[in-house]
C-alpha cells in the first residue's frame, strides 16, 4: 500500500465509479511492470 501511495498518489482522480476502477487498473498495471523490472531472472546453467 506504501509503495501504491508514493507511485500513484493517496486518493483516486475520478470521480465517477466506473472511472475509479479504471483508474485502479491503470495503477495496478504500472506497479506490476515496475516489479517485473526489477525482478531478477535466473537461468539455468547445468
């Protein structure tokens, strides 16, 4: 939740419902692109 606060800010824009979902997606969707990024990927040598 901390991390949701400082990346996209403590209240929602919109005002409407179905505005505020969409806007919660939007959110939901940079935050796991950004854990992606710094996600290490391991590889199989042997």
């Amino acid at each position: 939740m901390g991390r949701w606060k400082t990346v996209i800010g403590p209240k929602l824009k919109a005002r409407r419902f179905e505005n505020q979902k969409t806007e919660v997606k939007i959110g939901t969707n940079i935050l796991n692109k950004m854990t992606e990024l710094g996600r290490p990927k391991f590889e199989v040598i042997a």
